[in-house]
C-alpha cells in the first residue's frame, strides 16, 4: 500500500538536537541523558520510544499544524485539545486500514504521552511533556489528544520544517533495519548551519559530526559493539541518506575523529589545483 510522499511536517530544534528516541524495537523502562550545549535533557519513561514513535509524533504535529485545536486546562496547564481520525493516519502512514494497525498507531501516542523531559540550564530544571492525556474509543477509529499547548505552538511557530515523506521512506520502502538512518537524518535536521546570502538566511548540511556526539545520538554508546562497528553503523546510516536523498557523503577522519563532508574536501583540493 502507498503513502503519500509530498507529506510535510515540523519539529523544534530541541527534539532534534536531544532525540529522545531508541533505534531498538525492543520495549523497557527509559532514561536518557544528553547536552547540548548549556543545556542537560533527561527523558524518563515506563516504555522506551523508538523511530516508530518519533514519526507518530511528526504525524501528530502535521495535524495540530493546521490549528483547528481547542483550550482547556489540564492539572493547572493549557492543553491543546484536538480530535484525530486513526483511520486517515494509519493509511497516510502506509499501512491497511486494519485494527491492529490502528491500535499499534494508538499504543504509539499513549506511550508518547507518558515520558518525562527535563531540562537544566544554569541550574535552573525545569520538567516538560508533549502531550498530557489521550482518551480514544474501543474501536481504535478516533482518539482526543490534550497536547502540550506551549509545545504544540513553539513547534507551530518556530520549529524545523522536515520532509515526513522522506521518514516514510526510509521506514517502509528500504530494505533493512534503518532505525540508524532515521534518528540520523533527524538529528542532521535540527543541526544544520545557518548562512546568509544576500539578506536570506538559509540552512545548509553541517560540514563535519564528531564522532562522540554520533554515538550518543545514535545510542551506540549503550551498546556491547567495538568501535569498528560502530562506525560501519553510521556509515551505512550515512550511506543510505546520501544514496536516497540530496545529502553529502560523509567519510571518517581518524585524526580529527570527526565524520567530514567529502564533497567539501574535493572542492578544496580542486582550488589548489
């Protein structure tokens, strides 16, 4: 069954850069520890969140976009409260209409809803969520969110366009696991460099990763693998970006311990030729 490609969406530049998300298909308990920057993230949940997550999430986004959401309060916080057809999302996602597929998109936004995220900055914490309560009915057709209101309209406002159908991509349509791929791509995403030409600022492909920062984002540091294979990891994930989307190639370099753009590096060797 096809999905529709030309699906937009948007996230903030702080689920992008922390990536709260697991490239395992396995279940557990969750708690994840990242910086960036000033900045510590912490998530905590009952149930780890993976790519599959990650994408619903885009999903829920694509919806609340459109701002046909109501008010209410929720434990003392606003709560953007908007009703969700299950039957569209599963077939926007790719899958049969069935119930199955209806209830694991469900189990998807439950779980969303129950992980913790905390941020400290100058010692000051604060804990946040991305939606507070879902109520659906037995059927699995059409379900309520109460998201975060604070959240939802920073991502409205402010947040990193991304190309949904490219997620889908690399979800369904290639072969293999490419959870690595996915969280990859997300993260190259939300770390672009800003640039201005003629008084438009624009966003371009990083010209290097250290390697460190990868394994983390990626979860490799949670991991029994050696370095070698970790670096095979992302470099098909890499691989798989450039060979499926307009992204550079990047190749490892042992004395920076960086992963380098190599369309970069030729253009500089042609300029000294």
């Amino acid at each position: 069954m096809k999905f529709i490609k030309n699906l937009e969406s948007k996230l903030d530049d702080r689920t992008l850069h922390f990536l709260p998300f697991l490239p395992s298909r396995k279940r557990k308990q969750m708690e994840i520890e990242r910086k960036w920057g000033n900045v510590v993230f912490k998530a905590k949940a009952p149930e780890s969140l993976n790519t599959y997550d990650l994408i619903t999430l885009m999903f829920i986004i694509k919806e609340y976009s459109k701002q046909d959401w109501d008010i209410i309060e929720v434990d003392g916080k606003e709560a953007a409260v908007k009703k969700f057809d299950l039957v569209k999302l599963v077939k926007e996602r790719g899958v049969l209409n069935k119930k199955i597929n209806r209830k694991t998109l469900l189990e998807s936004i439950i779980r969303l809803s129950k992980v913790d995220l905390f941020f400290t900055k100058n010692g000051k914490a604060r804990m946040t969520k991305y939606i507070y309560d879902v109520k659906y009915d037995n059927d699995y057709k059409e379900i309520e969110i109460f998201a975060n209101k604070k959240f939802i309209e920073t991502v409205i406002n402010k947040g990193i366009l991304v190309n949904l159908g490219n997620f889908l991509i690399l979800e369904k349509e290639l072969t293999g696991r490419t959870e690595y791929a996915i969280l990859l791509y997300a993260f190259m995403q939300g770390s672009k460099t800003k640039f201005n030409v003629n008084g438009r600022k624009l966003l371009k492909w990083r010209e290097k990763y250290r390697e460190d920062l990868l394994f983390d984002i990626l979860n490799l540091n949670n991991t029994n693998m050696d370095k070698r294979k970790k670096r095979e990891k992302i470099k098909k994930a890499f691989n798989v970006l450039h060979k499926n989307f307009d992204i550079p190639t990047y190749k490892y370099d042992k004395l920076e311990e960086m992963w380098v753009r190599t369309d970069l590096a030729q253009k500089r060797l042609n300029k000294v030729r």
